[in-house]
C-alpha cells in the first residue's frame, strides 16, 4: 500500500511509472557486502509516517531497519506495527518498542538508534531534532523544519554543539517538472532572474484539508505560510540558488471558519464530519478504513479529532490561520518575487514564471482540475478510480485537464515547450526519488547535479519566508530576513 501522499491531495500525474527517467532517477551502487543497515525509530507515527515505514520496510529494507516507534497516541504505533508484521510476514504485529515522547533519549540509547525520523506536527519538530541529535543521532525531518525563529536557534545550536546530519526532506524538488525547471535556470537561458511570479491554489478539498486540525491553530503549524508554503519557498530558492532577504505579507482568513460560514448564511454547522451525509465539506474518516484505524480508533486517547469542520470553531479549536496570502519577497541577488496562496480553489495546482535578462521560462501544473461530488454527495478524492461515475467523466471532459507544461522564451525567439521526463511515486513524481537521496545517499553514483538533497541550512532559508511573513503580518510592515534572529545567515557556508 502507498502511504505518499495526504489523503485528501490530488492524485500522483498519469505520467509516473514504476520506473522513471534516467535524467531525474539518480543511480545507486549496490550496498557492499556485510555492511550493517542503519537503525531507524520513527517519532509521530500518523499519515505522514507510512511513506517512511514503507521505504524501510520495502525498498528500502537492504540498508534500513525500523527499531522503535516514539509517539504520543498507543493506537497509532500499534497501527504501524500490526502493519509492519504484515509486511514482513511475521503472522502477527511487528512488536518493535514503544515510546513516548518523554523518552526519547531514553529510546535512542536503549534501541541503538542511528537515525530518527520526526513525523510530529510541525511545532514540535525543533525540539525533537534537538534532543534527538543530543541522544547521539543523526534525523530525517519532514517540512517545515520549524515554525519559529527561537526553533531555528534551537537547531542551529544543536547542529553546532552534536555536529550530527540533518536530513530536510523537500520531495517537490524531486518532481520532474521542477527538477526541470531548475535546469532550464542554471543553463543560463533566460539570463539573470529579475523577477518571480508564483501562484498555488489548494482546492476545496486538500485546502480545507489544513482548516480541520491542529494546522488550523497557528502556533501548531505556523500557518500555511510556514505549514504549506516553505515547500514553494524552498522551491524559489533552490530554483534560483539565492536566498530570501526581506518581505512583506498580507492575509486574511476570507472563506474557512465561523465568521465566514455565518455571513454567507451556511446555517449550523456539526462539529465533525464523521457521519455527516450529503455534506462536500464533511471528511467521514469511516469511508477511508486506514484513517479510521489511525485516527478515529485512536481519539479516546488524546481527543484528536482528525475530521472537525471546517466552519466550525468550537472553544480551544478557533482557526487562527488565514486563508488567503500575498507576499512580495526580496531575494539576495536582487530578484523580487510576488507570491499568492489561496486554499479554497475550485481546482488544485500552481503556475510560476520566471523572468530573466534573457527570457522567460513558465511553469503550469494541473494537479485536479475539478473536485466532484458522487451521488451520495460525497467529494471523489480519485476520479481515476470510479471510472463509471458521472463525476469521472465531468472530470476527463473538463477543461482543465490534469497536466504539467514549462514553456520556455527567449527574446526574439519562439516559445518552445520543454519536455518533462517521467518521474516515480506520488508528489508529481517526488516521493520515491527523495526516498532513494534519503536512504541511499551515500550510494549514489556520480554527484548530485540538480544539488536536490537538502539539509537543515535549506530547510531554514524556507521557513524564513513564512516566518517573516507572519511577523509582517503582526507589524504590518515589511520584515528583513536579518532581523529575525534565525542564529545564522542564509546563504553564507555549505549545506
Ligand atoms: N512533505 C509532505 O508532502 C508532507 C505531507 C504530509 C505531512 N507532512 C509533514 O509531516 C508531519 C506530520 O504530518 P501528519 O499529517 O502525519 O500529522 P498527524 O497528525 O497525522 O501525525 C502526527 C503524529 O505525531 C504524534 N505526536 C504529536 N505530538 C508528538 C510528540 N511531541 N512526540 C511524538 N509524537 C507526537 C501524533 O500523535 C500523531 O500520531 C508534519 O510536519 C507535516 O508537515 C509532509
């Protein structure tokens, strides 16, 4: 079973494969004989933790080994290790060790833990780095790295004081369509970049997604400023080897939420959608049998509740992100980017341009074109699937077919589509190919030419978009990179 993707994102493209492009599928040296697998604990061990456990447990299994779960919730690790016996044939649970979050150190010394992987909700992450590498291990963390400056000054510290690895794990660079993107830009034929225009729409679907949980409280998540878009920021920065040096924001939460609901007369709202029929808004976590083991079998324990409603803010759950976001981004090197997030769209996916001294080069991905509602007037999370429904053809018969182009122009010249090579796995092709620079690094044959694996240094040159942009937010003014206290300068020294 793949575990990639968030339940409620687009589908990957039709153009992945199991096997993918030599151009964007790097190449791995067998592993020599004898060499011990790396011992790896999982810390969170909800949605996002299966596309680990799958890789260790399968592709990935000759060089990995699982050793330990750390979490907060007992049914969510039991889930896991049900499943891991599964996978491995045990004829029952895996029955490797469980934690909590408290012990950590006391796991990674008990279970000789070489490398901890942090799949907990984003604000919990730069503790969890901390006192993993202070344990005496090397991490894999998933976006954003942290939510804060004083997170950023935490890991900054602990990499100087442990000198351990961080692992940043920025699957969109592996899709395709932006790897490419980035080669057209180093080339140099568009010239110098001037300027950025980038635009993402989440759809009412994945969008909402992010406004039932904890991601809807800022201080979990960071907002989607933090949460969502240090994948596009990370994205422009890697695109134009440069770094953010100031930026100003304005946002507002526009559509999700009470207020909202109330002013465009939506009536009383229930507090879950577990149960709710008819409703497109509503996330029945019983129609999805793995969400209902992870999350509704398991709420006794933390009252988690991964289905709230979207228009619903009931006391201690108020939505305190916003829902519509601009940003006007300066970058070191003297480009400007104008950026915008909108997380009620119609159709999902993202258009970026770039301009240079010598071109243009446009990106446009397509990733769902239309959300439809079966008979039941529930959403279809994959048209694909139930190719007799109605909604399935309204979405094949669409015009706005899922699909990805960059086109690219010189001055003086024609524009000319570039093509994009066939990637693997979910993410637009990103997940399976980010797995292999994850477990496989040391493996790999030849250098790393798109410079696509990422560490902590990375991972805060994106989140300090978002941070600023959420102290823009505050002050109302534009916000200097520099000011923020992140415990190091961007851009100066390697990876
Ligand atoms: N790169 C991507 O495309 C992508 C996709 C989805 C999620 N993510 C990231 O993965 C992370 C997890 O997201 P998710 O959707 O799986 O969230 P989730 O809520 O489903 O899972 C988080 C797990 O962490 C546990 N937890 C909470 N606090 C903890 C603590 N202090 N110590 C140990 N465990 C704790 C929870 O009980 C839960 O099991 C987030 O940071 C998110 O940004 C990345």
């Amino acid at each position: 079973m793949s575990h990639d993707q968030n339940p409620t994102a687009p589908r990957p493209a039709s153009a992945t494969s199991a096997q993918g492009d030599p151009a964007v599928v790097p190449r791995f040296a067998p592993v020599p004989a004898g060499r011990p697998r790396r011992r790896y604990a999982v810390v969170g061990t909800g949605h996002r933790a299966g596309m680990y456990v799958d890789a260790i447990t399968g592709p990935h299994a000759d060089v990995a080994e699982l050793v330990a779960w750390c979490d907060t919730n007992p049914t969510r690790m039991a889930y896991y290790d049900a499943e891991v016996g599964r996978t491995l044939g045990l004829g029952g649970p895996a029955g490797l060790p469980m934690y909590g979050p408290d012990a950590v150190e006391a796991m990674v010394a008990e279970q000789h833990v070489d490398v901890v992987v942090v799949t907990t909700p984003d604000v919990t992450h730069a503790g969890l780095v901390a006192r993993a590498q202070a344990a005496g291990a090397d991490v894999v963390v998933e976006k954003p790295l942290t939510t804060t400056a004083a997170g950023a000054r935490t890991i900054v510290d602990s990499v100087r004081a442990t000198g351990r690895d961080v692992v940043m794990t920025f699957n969109y660079r592996y899709a395709p369509r932006n790897s490419t993107l980035r080669e057209v830009i180093a080339s140099g034929e568009i010239g110098d970049v001037t300027s950025v225009h980038f635009e993402w729409v989440l759809d009412t679907v994945h969008g909402a997604d992010y406004f039932r949980r904890w991601h809807r409280q800022r201080e979990n998540s960071g907002s989607l400023l933090v949460h969502k878009s240090s994948h596009h920021f990370d994205l422009v920065n890697w695109w134009l080897g440069d770094v953010p040096t100031r930026v100003y924001a304005s946002a507002g939460l526009r559509f999700y939420g009470a207020a909202n609901a109330a002013a465009r007369g939506l009536g009383e709202r229930p507090v879950r959608g577990t149960g709710v029929a008819g409703d497109p808004w509503s996330f029945d976590l019983t129609a999805d049998p793995r969400l209902a083991a992870l999350y509704l079998d398991a709420e006794h324990h933390d009252g988690y509740l991964r289905d709230r409603d979207v228009f619903a803010e009931p006391d201690g759950h108020a939505i305190t992100i916003d829902d519509n976001m601009s940003l006007v981004v300066d970058y070191a090197r003297g480009a400007t980017m104008s950026y915008s997030l909108n997380a009620h769209s119609p159709w999902e996916g993202y258009t970026v341009a770039i301009n240079g001294t010598r071109g243009r080069a446009e990106l446009s991905v397509v990733e769902r074109g239309v959300v439809v509602i079966d008979e039941r007037g529930h959403v279809v999370l994959d048209p694909s699937a139930t190719p007799e429904t109605q909604a399935a053809k309204l979405a094949a018969e669409g015009i706005r077919p899922e699909g990805e182009h960059l086109i690219v122009q010189k001055h003086w010249e024609a524009a000319t589509e570039r093509p994009i090579p066939v990637g693997v796995g979910g993410h637009g092709g990103g997940d399976a190919i980010l797995l292999m620079d994850v477990f496989r690094r040391d493996l790999r044959i030849g250098d790393d030419p798109l410079g696509r694996a990422a560490g902590y240094r990375d991972g805060l040159a994106a989140v300090a978009v978002g941070i600023a942009a959420n102290e823009s937010l505050r002050t109302g003014a534009a916000v200097r990179v520099a000011d923020l206290g992140l415990g190091i300068e961007l851009g100066a020294g390697p990876a």
